[in-house]
C-alpha cells in the first residue's frame, strides 16, 4: 500500500512533555523524554505539579535540571490537582507525546500503577510513553533513542484504529515497526467484520505467510488511517499467554518501546494484559487509548477486555 | 440507493434568499464579471472549470466580458487561451482597469478594439500625483510606501510593502485591511486609508487631473485616467446597444462593491454604470454592499456556480432537452434475485481486500479485482493477465504473475476539485457482483465540499467472448449544474515491465528478464444521451472531457481495452492482436459487446448452474463457486493453466498447483470439456520440462512440478520464514510428487467422460505413460516383497520425508494400471499411433511387464481394523485430540508448533480420505467407512482443500448432516470474513471442491464406462437438486428432489446413454426423461416413469 509519510501532527516542533512531582523516581523519565524530544525533531517540556506554589528554578534546581543540557527546558509550575493539570496541559496541540513514569513518589503496595498514573492512563487521549522507574528500567537504559518500536495486536479493529497516533509518532522517530499477533489458546477467532484474523487456511505456508504478513501491514494501515513507517515492517506470531508471549518477543527483538491500546478505563477486573506489561515488560509502553464509548461497560468478560488491551 | 435531487430549483434553495434568488432565475444574454476574486481565487489557479463554463456559455451566444485592473497576459494565461477558439468571438476582455478592451476575430485571434492612450502629460502628472502622495505619507510617519509605475494610465502606490503582504489572497481583504490601517495609525496617520485616499484626490486635483479615477484594493492606492466604469461603458456603446442586448439581461459580478476603509469597493463602477443590470457579488464584504447588489459570497466557487446555472437555464431556454440515455446503460441495474448476487453495500477500507478478491471480474485471460472505481490507499487494484510471468532479480526468486497495468484509473473532477472517496462526505458506496451476467457493478454517491451530490454507476467485465477484451461503463449523475471533467488514464506499470513502444493507438510492455509482452489498445467514449461526446484531449498519456455536467443529463462512460499477452520471439503479434481486437469491439458498439457476454454467461450457466431449494447459503456459496471457475478458465490457451487463486490476486504467484487438475478440472470435464482440455494441454506442452525433472533427480518418465508457472519448471520457494521467525525448509518442491499421479488421473477422467480420442491419442496418453515410467523408476524393490516409496509428502504437508504414504503409493499403482489400460486401448483401437509412440517414447514389452509387475506389488498401506495407515509408521503418532484445542484461532501446526505436529496423528488435509474420493471403487465400503472415520477427527483443516473433500466422502457414505457441515465450512472459506484468507484471493480449489462435494458427493455422481451413474444422499433441508452434466458430448439434466428421494434424468443433448440410480440401470434416449425414487422399509430404487419428452427444466 503506497501512503505519504506518516506524521505526529501538522506541528512543525511537536512537545515532548514529561510530568513530574517532584520525586527521583518521575525523574528518571526525562532522559528518555529528552532523547525522545530530540529524536522527533521536538522539544521537550517539564510540567512539575505541586501541591504549593513553588518557583520553576527551584523546581529546575530541586530535579537537577542544571547545566548546559537543561537550562534551556522550560520547566512549567502548576498547583493543584495533578491529573486534571496534566491531562489539560495535554490539551495543547502541539504535544505529540506525554511521557511519565508508571509511579511517582507513592504507590499502593500490590497495585502496578500509582493513582496518578492510573488516572491519566485511564483518561488520556494523547499517547503515552510509560516508564517504570527502578533499576529494571534505569535511567542509562531507558536513555536510548527509540528504534524499534513493537506493536502487538490481537485482529480487533477497535485496536488497530486506535494506532494512527503511534504510527505517526513512530515514522517521527524513524523507528522500525515489529508487529507481533499473538494466537492464546482456547481463544475462539474474531468474529468482527474489519477485524483482523490468522489464517485459517494455510494451503501452503511459503505462500501464505508472506502475503499474510504484508496484509497485516495493510489491514494496519486501513485501519488506523496512518501507513506503516520504516523500510520492512515485521509480522511475528506468537502462541501463548498474550502477556507472557509479548514481553518474550520484545526482549528477544530487543524492542525500545511496546505499544499498548488501552480499551478499558482500566476499572477492577480489566486491563489485565496491560496492566502485566507496565509492570513486567522489557520496555517503556508507549499507550494510546482506543475511541471508548461514553458509557463504559461494566459487564464484559475480562477475557475479551485483556484481550483488546494487548 | 437514493437518486440525486434533480428538480432545478432544488439549487436555488441552497443560495441566497427568495427575493434575491428571483433575479437570478432567468437566463442573461450578456455576464460582465471582475477577474481577481470573482472569477479566479489567484492568478495561479488552474481555471479549468471556468473555461468549461464559459466554452458552454459561448456556445449558447452568451457574451462574456471580463473586466479586470490587470493586464491581457495575466488574463490570457489563465483563460482566454483555453477557450474553444471557434466560440471566442463573444468574449470580451476589459483589462487595465478600464483603459483597455480585447475581443477576437472567428478564427480566435486576439484583436485589440480600444485603448484609451495618456497624453504625455497626463503621464508625468500621474506619476506626480503618486510621489506626493508617497513624500506626504513619508513625510508625516516616516513609513516606506512602494509605488508601481509600470501600470497603463495608472500608478499604483502601496500602503504595505511588506513580504508578508507582497500577495494578499483576496479572502483575506479584512485582515488585509486590519493590517493597513494598524500600520498607517501606528505610524501617526490617523485618519488611515480614507485619509490617504482624500489626500490622493486632493493633491490630483493640485496637479491638473481633476477627473482622475482613484480606486483602493486596501494594499494600493490606484490613481489612474479610467476605471471599471469606462469598460462599462465601452462595453454598452459597443457591445450591448448594438446587439441590443437591455442591461436587465445583463449580470454583473464582482467581489467588492460594498465600501472598504471608507472608499466604494473597486467593482462598484461596474453596477454604478449598469443601472437596471442584475448585479452579484460573490465576495466576503465584510461592510455590506451598495443598494442593489445581491450578495451572495462564496467566491469563485460561487461564480461558477452561477455560471453552471447559467447553462442550464439556457439549455432549457434553447429547448435542448434532455437526451434520452442510449439502451445499454440499463445493464447497469443488477440482477434481482438475490442467488445471482453477491452484495457489499458499503465501502470499510478494513475489509477492502477480501472485497476485491470475492468482486474480481475474469475470463481466464484477464483478471481484475474488484476495487473501488476510484481506489483509495485501502485498495490494491489490480489486473492480471494469465500468463505474463516474471523473475525477479532476487536470490532464490521464483517467476511470478506481474500485475498489468491498471487499466480502470480515473479522476473525476467537480467544479475544479477531484472527487475523493476518503473523507467523503455522505459516501454510500454500493458493489454487486451479477453472478448471472459475469459482471461487477457499483452504485457510488456522494457529496461534495460544496453540497453537490455526484452518484456514479458502473460496471465491468473481462468479455467471455473475446477474452482480449475488458469493459468498464460509467453513468456520472449530478443534482447540481456543475462545470465537470474526467480524467481516464491506464496506470504506469508495475517496475516489472518497461515500456516498449507507445503509440496512440496501442502501448506495449515488456517483462524485465523474461520478455514477455503485453499490449493494451484502449477505447474511450463518453456519451451523453445517446450519442458520442468529441474525442476527449490526450495529454501524457490521460484521456479527458470537460463538460457542463445537469441534473438532467447524465453522461456515460464507455471505456474498452483489449490486452494481448505475448511470448518473448513476438515483440509484435500482441499489439497487432490488442488493436485487431479493439477495432472488432468499436465495430461492435456498446450493445453488442455487453449482449455477446451476457449470452455467453448464458450459456455457461445452461451448461453448468447447480440449484439448490432449501438451503440459501448453499446456493448462494455454489452460485459464487461456479461464477469464479467460470471466470478462470480459458479453452482457447493451452499456454497457461489455473493458478491457486487463479487471477483473483497476487498471492500463490499465478502458480499451479495438483489443485487445477484433482479439485477444479472436474467441474469443467462434466460442464465445459475445452477448458479442461486447454488446461491439460497445458501439462502436455510442459512435458518435456516434466522428463527433464525427472531425469535431473535420477528417475525415468516425468515429473510434474509441485509449482509449475510459464515454462514448466519446478518453481516452489525452497524455503519461507515463517511469522514465528524460523527459517521452514519447503520439501514439497522435491517430495510432494503425488502431483504427477494427479495430473494423470485427470487426463484419464477427461478421457472417461468426454471420450475425446483426439486428446487421447496426441496429448493424454503421452501423459499417462511417462507419469507411469516415472513411478516405475521411483519405487524401490525391498525384501518384503513389495515396491515401497520412501521420502515423500502426502496431501498432509504436516508429516514430510515420510516412508509409503497411501495416497501416493495407490495413486502411483493406479497410474501404472491406467497407463497398461491406455496402452492395450491404443494398441488394440490405434495400433499406428500406438506404434508411433512406442517408438517416440522408446517402450518396450519388458517395460511394460514391469510396470505391471511394480502396480501389482506396490505397497498399498497397512489396513487395520479397516483403517488405511496414511504412511508407515502413522498409527504410532501421539494422538492428539483436536477438540481440546477449541475453540481455536489458527491452524493446528501453529497450535502445537511444527516438530510436535510431525510427531502427531494431527493431518492437516484430507490424504487417506482423498484417496478414497479420488478411487471410491478401489476400497471395500467398511475400508472407505472405517478409514473416513479414523481420520476426520483427526484432520486440522489446515488446507481450503480438506472441508470439500471431507463433505464428498460423508455424502457418499451418507452423513449427509456431516456432509452439509462441511459444504458450509467450505462456502465460508471465501465468503466469511471470519477466515483471515479471503483478501489474497478466491480459493479457486475450494470452489471446484464445492461442487465435487454437491455433485459427486450429494448426488452420489460416478462415471462408468458406458455413462453415469447417481448415488444421492440429500441434506433434510435441501428440497431439490438440479444440475447437468455432461458425457461424451451428450448432455444430461438431473433433477432430484426429497420425500420420497427421487432422481429425474433428462438427457438434453446426444445420442442415448446408460445411466444408473442405485441398483438400477436405464438406457436414456434423447429427449427422454426417466424418473425413479427410493421407497419401502429397504430403501431400494424403484423406477417411477419415464417419458420420451423434453420437460422442460424448474
């Protein structure tokens, strides 16, 4: 399928912003906010929310945002409510991407993500580069520039439209496209009009899987309305648990960013796949959220919801 | 789908209110219009839809008068010389602001008709004028002010030398505006434009030009002799008095009447010399217009739209009504009846490609997918022309198909802006494949960004009469008068072909490394009403016409183009053939060309149509099958065969496959024996190629290729990574040689039913006897006492490099059999011929005892407890049970991985159970019940062949329930979206399996040396069966219903046959029709009656 080159937005120098409070652990998602600034041609911002008043020097001096690298960052300072502030200051149209980290200063013990966290990932209808801070994820490692960017899907259609922003986002960054289809067991086809499917034939598979593969890039790029950047996007399958199978592939092909389509508003019961990927995957999750109707459903199976998470 | 509104005072509603709109509702002899703004929204706009309009306008005597500040050049580049030159002499230029008029002699030439000429003086003072006015504006704010002096009678000064106000778009004018006056009262000139405008009055009266016109556009101040008054006037002393045109036929339009920082708009001279003219404007007035001036807005755009009006209204004026649209354009309305249709009444770029696929329109020779009439970036349009394969310059490449050039390009052009199907407003887009008249239609409404609605119907074809042939028509509609253009054009091709030779009459490409030619002569037509519109403009290859498009004349496109393929020695034959072929089809004309291809899909349908009562999927899957394989044939090219997706998509490269011979000739061998007979001589040509393979591997006689292309070669990719990133070795290139028993047993079963000794004698019986010299050399003696065959692959491609499989060591011992059988027929019936090939194939009698030897002593298989082992060592496999993996989203061998697959009783496709629908006869019926029930719950499906194939055998052993479960999983193969395979094309073999499953499976169908015989099994929900067959050139309907299960022979064509129903036999004469059915607790044949009349056919 021929296309144009995809795009972030019309925005000549999009914003990478990056939300902190304040805490060393949100810190470590700017070197990567930064690298990824860079990467796309962007700039980064910083928006610190606090719950006082406080100078953006001293917030820059308190980050050690110092020195010739960080003096030129505009740190911005808000009061209030750090959800409701970042996700307005997401509202400007020339963030390409909001980066932050899966917990800042607290985090429930036996929950994955910190309540801010949860919340904007809940609400946000920009992309997201989640990172976990820690030593799983230090800073060194997470400082590279993203290259290879995995997309698992799972044939839905919901899932696929929802990728048009981390297409674009990726043909910004030049990074490559591994699209990883994952078969779980005991799962029955999809049965969507404009969904995506395995095969079911397979008359012969030095035929069939080639051609299998383009149409994935295809059906991709007819669904999310955004072309498939990079020279040889690469269709990969995997049989098994979609959580396990996905963090498998992306550590062996060594992916910098796994993109997630969040489908639900990660209510108890839902997301689970997700939700196991920002805790155990092998990467930054880089999440977009799928059109989800107003009413939110309560009452659908946690298969089918894990499912489109992946 | 709803029509497009076509009452003419429908578009009146749309613009300005009633009154207003009562002005403009009559026809004006005379349109004095404003260049800049008004007719042209910059002067680098393409005013191709203006020159549309005005060439119809001038066409219908009305005068057109352009009245401009610019010069004739800016005019000219724009318009006047795109403008018919036979209809220029009622257009009329007005330029430099009134100081000049321009008209044109009949022949089109450029003729000046006045200037008004300065006298040195008045020169020097308007120069005068503007530097005081500059030094004034200088001098007071010290702001830089441009002045242009190279202006005809006038100078420009300007307010805003700015690079960022150098070219102000006239949409603009407000901000414009805002950034003059900020610019003047920042700088300390408080009384702002007017004040520079009273001052420039002022200091022209100072320096003896007191009549001096002073006029604004914002960013300059013009002083100048004449304005657009004195065109006006020009105009009415030389032009309307004379023609005595009255000004109330008059329009006049412009976009700045209304005042602009405090001055009259620079077209108010034109209503202020026009009393009693209509006067419009179509700009953004952001301070109102004068009394008197209807304001419309809208810019050119709206213009234009005026324009159009303009048209329409005289086109009614003139009484030109409406052509009548020419008869065939009513073959652009489907088939009712919803089992001759396969509908998709949307467009969903998600599903686009399985579209295409099930909508590709064939005939054998051409394949063109069923893309949207104007493809988006979800499209993969396509045409295919059997044959014309390539090699890519790649390690390890194998020939494929190239796609043709695309023969179907369009644009469609709506007041200037192209027709978009993505991001369309209100897109209803409609496909019907006509399964009766082999044709796609589709039904595509839209509207545009101006609210216009444009319904575009059409149609297309690969003609099954002249297979060189392929049609597309094309009715454009519109609820709106609109100045239209289309664009025809055949698509730059594929990087796999450079061009060889392009004429007007025919282009010609050719295959990068093999040479192959294919040339396309195209024919365009437009029609409007019954007639041919002019030839359209060629320009770079792409054909077009511009019209003035009404609501209540639809225009039709007639576009044919005829492809030839060639071979490499014949760089000439196919452009010869492509223009031969077009000339026939212009010959023809358009009803013709569209009755011939009907009659034919006719008579196709006569021959080979299968109705099914009761059971709407069924028939609606069966009626798809036979459309597709009646697409994919063509009797009249023994060069080329039927590729796995046959020309429906890229996908299995155009290679063939055992699926042409053991799935898909059956249909044609009892329904359309040329085809069959074309596709086998295609095995016959590659012969040689076959020896050579057999040779290179060691063995004697010919083998087949797993994957044949062009030549004949093996040309199967030797290995595929798969999506899980493992490199797979593909064996069946070198194993799976079961192809060269298939290919035999068709030649054989053409032989049986058509009795066609010609092929036998010259092509078939070379087959058989070289695929039996192969087998011969193949096997190898063992110390059991038997022949074995080692290291093979069966149907089921999840166990390779396996020892005596089944299928291939029965079907191996039938080939040898078969070949002894044509051998004692030929030599008994022909002995000359059979002498000739002795001799040509070297065969002697030793050979022949030893082929005799090898079939009886070839090992058939272990049976136990009934059960054939499909291969040696199969009953040892884990057994697997499949239930456990449902429900279940991919092949088994995905499931389990490849090495536990191997390691399984898991059988991807029907191999012992196609053994036993290939040789029913050859197995005892507990054999054949035993086996089939062993292995089906053992089968994956991982191939589209299996599903009929298991439904033949249930049928045949009376599970009809099960049978129906699998006629319906076959039907969904291509059908369901749910399948994930439909996208890289029809399942050619599945559809050809589909009917072997009705046909020899539900009817219970088998040949017998003296005719044929019926078995049938009827689903409980299938009330009837119909369908005919043929043998030996007879034809034969069978008719069989339920309650009591009755068979109704009719034997329509022919001399007599014997036919059989269970145990009876009946000798059928022709015209006769016999009638018999199963009654009594025992279930047995009982013969009703028969009658030796033509009853004629439900």
């Amino acid at each position: 399928m021929s296309r144009s080159p995809a795009r972030v937005d019309d925005a000549a120098c999009p914003i990478v912003l990056v939300a902190l409070d304040g805490s060393p652990a949100a810190a470590t998602a700017l070197p990567i906010a930064a690298a990824v600034a860079r990467q796309i041609g962007g700039r980064l911002g910083v928006l610190h929310v606090a719950a006082r008043a406080v100078s953006a020097p001293d917030i820059a001096r308190a980050l050690g945002l110092t020195g010739p690298d960080w003096e030129s960052i505009p740190v911005r300072v808000e009061v209030g409510d750090p959800v409701e502030r970042i996700l307005r200051a997401t509202e400007d149209p020339d963030v390409a991407l909001l980066v932050l980290t899966t917990h800042g200063r607290e985090i429930t013990s036996g929950e994955r993500l910190g309540s801010v966290a949860r919340r904007i990932v809940a609400r946000a209808m920009r992309p997201i580069l989640l990172v976990r801070p820690g030593p799983a994820a230090g800073k060194e490692a997470i400082a590279a520039e993203i290259r290879r960017i995995m997309i698992p899907v799972d044939g839905s259609e919901v899932t696929l439209r929802a990728l048009g922003p981390v297409l674009a986002l990726a043909g910004r960054l030049g990074a490559e496209i591994d699209i990883l289809y994952v078969v779980e067991p005991g799962r029955a086809p999809r049965r969507e009009r404009g969904g995506m499917t395995l095969p079911r034939y397979v008359d012969q598979p030095q035929h069939e899987w080639p051609e299998w593969a383009r149409e994935v890039v295809d059906h991709l790029c007819a669904c999310a309305g955004q072309c498939v950047p990079g020279r040889h996007p690469r269709v990969f399958l995997a049989r098994g648990e979609a959580s396990d199978q996905i963090a498998r592939v992306a550590a062996a092909r060594q992916v910098d960013a796994l993109v997630l389509v969040r489908s639900s508003r990660l209510e108890p019961g839902h997301g689970r796949v997700l939700l196991s990927l920002l805790t155990s995957g092998p990467c930054p999750a880089l999440l977009v959220g799928a059109n989800l109707p107003v009413a939110e459903p309560t009452a659908a199976p946690e298969r089918a919801e894990a499912a489109a998470d992946a | 789908m709803e029509q497009p509104r076509s009452h003419p005072e429908a578009t009146e509603d749309a613009g300005s209110p009633g009154a207003e709109r009562a002005a403009l509702r009559r026809p004006f002899r005379a349109i004095i219009f404003d260049w800049d703004g008004t007719a042209v929204a910059d002067r680098r706009e393409h005013a191709d839809a203006l020159v549309t309009l005005a060439d119809a306008l001038l066409a219908l005597d009305v005068w057109l008068v352009v009245v401009t500040g610019t010069h004739y050049g800016n005019i000219d580049r724009q318009f006047c010389r795109f403008v018919k030159p036979e209809l220029r002499q009622r257009l009329l230029v007005c330029t430099n602001r009134g100081s000049e008029v321009f008209g044109f002699d009949a022949a089109g030439r450029l003729e000046a008709r006045w200037q008004r000429t300065a006298t040195p003086e008045e020169d020097r003072a308007l120069t005068r004028i503007a530097e005081a006015v500059r030094d004034a504006i200088r001098q007071r704010t010290g702001l830089e002010v441009g002045i242009v002096y190279d202006r005809l009678n006038r100078r420009k000064i300007d307010l805003i030398p700015l690079p960022e106000w150098a070219d102000p778009p006239k949409a603009q004018i407000g901000a414009l505006l805002a950034a003059v006056e900020a610019r003047l009262r920042a700088a300390g000139w408080t009384g702002g434009l007017a004040e520079v405008i009273h001052l420039t009055a002022d200091l022209a009266a100072a320096h003896g030009l007191p009549d001096a016109r002073i006029t604004s556009d914002v960013k300059h101040i013009e002083v100048g002799l004449t304005d657009k008054g004195d065109a006006v006037n020009w105009i009415r002393a030389h032009l309307l008095e004379p023609q005595g045109i009255p000004l109330h036929d008059v329009l006049v339009a412009g976009d700045e009447f209304g005042p602009i920082g405090g001055v009259s708009g620079s077209d108010d001279r034109l209503r202020e010399e026009a009393p009693g003219a209509v006067v419009v404007s179509v700009g953004a007035e952001p301070n109102g217009v004068p009394p008197g001036v209807l304001h419309l807005g809208g810019g050119p755009a709206r213009f234009r739209e005026l324009l159009a009006e303009q048209v329409w209204r005289w086109r009614r004026a003139r009484g030109l009504t409406p052509q009548p649209p020419p008869p065939w354009v009513a073959a652009l309305s489907p088939v009712a009846e919803p089992a001759w249709r396969l509908d998709e009444p949307t467009y969903l770029p998600a599903i686009e490609h399985r579209v295409e696929s099930r909508f590709t329109v064939a005939n054998g020779l051409v394949g063109v997918r069923g893309s949207l009439d104007q493809p988006t970036a979800a499209s993969r349009p396509l045409t295919l022309v059997a044959g014309l394969f390539d090699t890519p310059n790649a390690p390890l490449a194998v020939p494929a198909l190239v796609p043709a050039p695309d023969w179907l390009r369009l644009r469609i052009t709506l007041d200037g802006q192209p027709l978009e199907i993505e991001g369309a407003n209100d897109l209803r887009y409609a496909r019907t494949l006509d399964l009766r008249r082999g044709m796609l239609l589709s039904d595509w409404c839209q509207r545009d960004a101006a609210g216009r609605t444009v319904r575009v119907r059409s149609l297309r074809f690969a003609s099954q009469v002249e297979r060189t042939l392929a049609v597309q028509m094309l009715q454009l509609t519109v609820d709106r008068p609109v100045a239209m253009r289309l664009e025809v054009w055949i698509e730059a091709p594929h990087d796999r072909l450079v061009l060889e030779r392009a004429t007007p009459d025919v282009t010609v490409w050719r295959t990068v490394n093999t040479g192959r030619r294919v040339a396309m002569a195209p024919f365009v037509q437009l029609w409007l009403g019954s007639d041919p519109m002019a030839p359209p403009t060629f320009r770079d290859g792409v054909a077009a016409w511009s019209w003035v498009a009404t609501p209540d004349q639809p225009v039709t496109l007639l576009r044919t183009v005829a492809i030839a393929r060639g071979e490499r020695a014949d760089p000439v034959v196919p452009a010869r053939r492509a223009i031969a072929a077009r000339a026939r089809a212009r010959d023809a004309g358009p009803e013709e060309l569209l009755a011939r291809h009907v009659q034919a899909w006719a008579e196709r349908w006569e021959e080979g149509d299968v109705q099914i009562e009761g059971d709407e999927m069924a028939q609606r899957g069966m009626r798809y099958a036979l459309y597709h394989l009646i697409s994919a044939a063509n009797p009249a090219d023994e060069r080329v065969s039927i590729g796995a997706r046959a020309l429906t998509g890229e996908a299995y490269l155009g290679h063939v496959f055992w699926d042409t011979e053991i799935f898909v000739l059956p249909y044609y061998i009892f329904t359309w024996p040329a085809a069959a007979r074309a596709a086998l001589m295609y095995r016959y040509h590659t012969l040689p190629v076959a020896r050579a393979r057999a040779q290179q591997l060691g063995y004697r006689g010919a083998l087949f290729p797993w994957e044949s292309a062009d030549t004949g070669e093996e040309v199967t990719p030797p290995f595929v990574v798969n999506p899980t990133g493992r490199v797979i070795p593909i064996l069946s290139g070198t194993l799976e040689q079961h192809i060269t028993a298939d290919v035999a047993y068709a030649v054989w079963q053409y032989w049986q039913a058509t009795g066609d000794l010609h092929f036998l004698l010259n092509a078939g019986a070379e087959i058989l006897l070289d695929t039996a010299r192969f087998w011969a050399s193949r096997v190898t003696w063992e110390e059991d006492g038997y022949y074995h065959i080692r290291n093979v692959i069966g149907p089921d491609e999840y166990h390779d490099g396996v020892d005596d499989n089944a299928f291939t060591n029965v079907m191996a011992a039938w080939n040898l059999e078969t070949a002894l059988e044509v051998a004692a027929l030929l030599a008994q019936r022909r002995p000359a011929r059979w002498a000739e090939l002795r001799q040509a194939l070297d065969l002697s009698d030793a050979e022949l005892a030893h082929w005799r030897t090898v079939a009886a002593r070839l090992f058939p298989g272990r049976i136990v407890d009934g059960v054939i082992e499909q291969f040696a060592g199969f009953f040892d496999l884990e057994p697997i049970d499949l239930r456990a993996f449902e429900p279940r989203a991919a092949p088994m061998d995905v499931m389990l991985g490849p090495e536990r697959t191997r390691r399984s009783q898991v059988v991807k496709q029907a191999d012992v159970v196609m053994l036993l629908a290939l040789l029913w006869e050859r197995f005892p019926p507990h054999v054949r019940e035993a086996s089939f029930r062993y292995y089906e719950p053992r089968t994956g499906h991982g191939s589209s062949l299996s599903p009929a194939t298991h439904a033949l055998v249930a049928a045949r052993l009376g599970d009809v329930d099960l049978a129906l479960h699998y006629v319906h999983e076959t039907i969904a193969i291509d059908l369901d979206d749910a399948m994930g395979n439909a996208a890289l094309g029809v399942h050619i073999a599945a559809q050809g399996g589909l009917w072997q499953a009705v046909v020899l499976g539900f009817a219970g169908m088998r040949l017998r040396p003296f005719g044929l015989a019926f078995d049938p099994h009827l689903p409980a929900t299938w009330r009837a069966l119909r369908f005919s067959v043929g043998w030996h050139g007879r034809r034969l309907d069978v008719d069989i219903t339920q309650d009591p299960l009755t068979v109704t022979l009719t034997l329509r064509r022919g001399r007599s046959l014997m036919v059989e129903v269970g145990d009876l036999t009946h000798r059928l004469s022709h015209g006769e029709c016999w009638t018999c059915h199963r009654d009594g607790p025992d279930g047995r044949w009982k013969e009703s009656h028969y009658e030796p009349v033509t009853r004629a056919r439900g």
